[in-house]
C-alpha cells in the first residue's frame, strides 16, 4: 500500500470502526498466509514506548503485526505524549500497521484537543483520516439485509426490520448511543446463521431468537410522559431507570412538565407557538412539541402530575433510606396514577 500503514478511524459505530481497522491489515500483505497479528489495546493500558517496540521494527519471516490502539485519548493528553506518539507514527516498518481506534457516543461531546491534533498527525503523515458512522434509523434494515447476503444468507425484508426494531435502531433521539448497535446484529446475524442454517430467515425466527434491546433516551421518554402514552412509556422506562440516577430522572421530569404547565397557562392567554419562541426562549420545533403535547393534559392533571412529582422526590431524597425496590414502584405507581390513568 501507498504511504505509512497508519489510520484513525473515529465515529459512533465500534463494529465499523474495527471492520475499517481490519481493512487496513489486510491490505498490509498481498499473500494471506502472511496476515498481519492483531494486537488491540485500550490506550489506558499501553504506553507510547510499547506501541513503538510492536510497530517500529520489521519481522524477518511471516507477517508483521496491526496495532489496534482503543481509545487512545490517555496517551496524547499531555505535550509530551502527543510528540512521542507523532514520532511513532513516522516511524512504523514496512509490514507493520497502526490503527488508532476513537469511538465516540451522544454522552461524549466532541473530541479532546489531544485526539484533535492526533488525527491532523496522522493526516500529516500521509496516513488515513476514517468517520465510521451507524446505519441511520431507516437504513439499518437494508444494512441488516446487505450483513446477512455477506454472509450467505437469505433474510426475509420483514426479518431485518423486526431485528433492526428489536436492537433499538428504530429509536431516532439524539441521545441514543448507537456504538454497539451494529455489532449487536452481527451477532444476532450469528445466531440465526446456526438456527436456520438452510432457510430463509422469517421475521418468526427473528422473535424467537433476538430479545428486545431498546437503547436508553431521556428524550424518548419524557416525550412519552407528555404525551402519556402507555405503550412508548412502557418500553423505555427499565433502560432508562438503569442508566440514569434517581434524582437526575425526578429532575428531568420536573422540568418536562414545569414546560407543559408554562405553555398551557400563555396558550390559554393567547399567545401562538411563534410567540412562545420568543416568550419562552426555545426553538420552533420544541415550542411545537409542547404545545401539541400539553393538548393531552387538562390543568388540574398538571398540577397533580406535579404534586405526586414533588412526593417522589421526597421519597427518594428522605432520611427514611427507602429500598430500590421501593423506589422503582413509586415511579411506576406515579406513572400509572398521575400520567397514564390522569
């Protein structure tokens, strides 16, 4: 291959960052039975000296070795280790690769300056600059079908979009961490291999083997607490009481619902959704939001929601420790009293 057998690959998608890295082995070598060894390392785990010993130095016989180095914001957050690393980088032999791996999800934010200046080195260096991202919501049942014809398989339309709703691809919030999605259907896609190895795979199968993973979103949820509505609430309480605090839920649903009481009271006093942009200090498609969500509340529902909040908030903040089990009921109790049932 042309210039250094260096990469970074960055994105939201850890199966289609790792499939890119192992891209850049195989084209280390022209025979297979030369194939470069795959080393993976976190970058918390590894120093910049050991990366240089595995990389710099050309094998004799057979083939060389891809360093695959996860995450490697630990190594270049100071000065010093952002110019040893650059040095590694000029420095990899012929046979050898280096992949540096930098996934990212919605709770992360944009890169360190560290991994910034990383990238442009690797830029620099004439190597590689990947983006890997997640199939779309309505393209993951395509890319799902596309997996399985890879694999030899037959994968009936209906199948892929029951497995892309199973794992939570459906799920278009921007808070959803979407990394481990497309790995989860390569292995899915594993499974049903073996379960029907001579079939089509119907979206019966699907069901039978592929439990529901629906990813955790505040947004989804609170949107589904607006809107009251049974089913979305249903499916997104449990991934959202394992991945948020207690505390962070009651404020969050707080907030939603301090929103609702706030643009019902100045849509009853006249104002438009153009006003409440401007009153309220929001956007266009939130003000649009709420004022279509607070149509499902009458006032008096409001202020009860608001009330049972405010006993929640007791409950799980008291000096009197109430049990997980405790806790969980009384979100669901306050759900099914005050949001579902009015």
């Amino acid at each position: 291959m042309t210039g250094p057998a260096v990469a970074y690959i960055h994105g939201d998608d850890e199966y289609g960052i790792d499939q890119a890295a192992i891209a850049l082995g195989t084209r280390l070598s022209d025979d297979p039975a030369e194939a470069p060894v795959r080393w993976r390392v976190s970058g918390a785990d590894v120093d910049v000296a050991t990366i240089a010993e595995r990389v710099a130095t050309a094998t004799l016989f057979g083939g060389g070795t891809l360093a695959m180095i996860v995450d490697p914001g630990p190594l270049v957050r100071s000065g010093e280790g952002r110019a040893a690393l650059v040095d590694v980088i000029g420095n990899v032999a012929p046979g050898n690769g280096l992949a540096f791996l930098a996934p990212r999800d919605a709770a992360r934010g944009r890169p360190s300056a560290g991994l910034d200046a990383l990238r442009a080195a690797v830029a620099e260096a004439g190597g590689e600059v990947v983006e890997v991202t997640s199939p779309r919501p309505d393209r993951f049942p395509a890319w799902i079908a596309e997996q399985a014809r890879a694999r030899r398989m037959d994968v009936a339309p209906d199948a892929a979009r029951e497995m892309a709703e199973r794992i939570g691809a459906h799920v278009r919030e921007g808070d959803v961490d979407r990394s481990r999605m497309s790995g989860l259907a390569i292995g899915e896609l594993g499974k049903l291999a073996l379960y029907a190895p001579d079939r089509q795979v119907t979206a019966v199968d699907v069901r039978a083997l592929v439990a529901e993973a629906t990813p955790a979103s505040m947004w989804a949820f609170l949107d589904a607490i607006a809107e009251r509505h049974p089913g979305r609430i249903a499916v997104s309480l449990d991934p959202i009481l394992m991945a948020t605090p207690e505390p962070v839920l009651v404020a969050a649903l707080h907030r939603r619902l301090r929103d609702l009481v706030e643009v019902a009271d100045r849509l009853e006093a006249g104002e438009t959704v153009p006003s409440l942009v401007r009153s309220m200090h929001i956007k266009e498609y939130p003000a649009r939001k709420l004022a279509g969500q607070v149509k499902r509340w009458r006032p008096d529902e409001l202020v009860a929601a608001l009330e049972g909040l405010a006993d929640l908030d007791a409950l799980i903040k008291g000096e009197s420790a109430a049990s997980e089990a405790q806790r969980r009921l009384a979100i669901t109790m306050w759900i099914g009293d005050r949001i579902v049932a009015g």
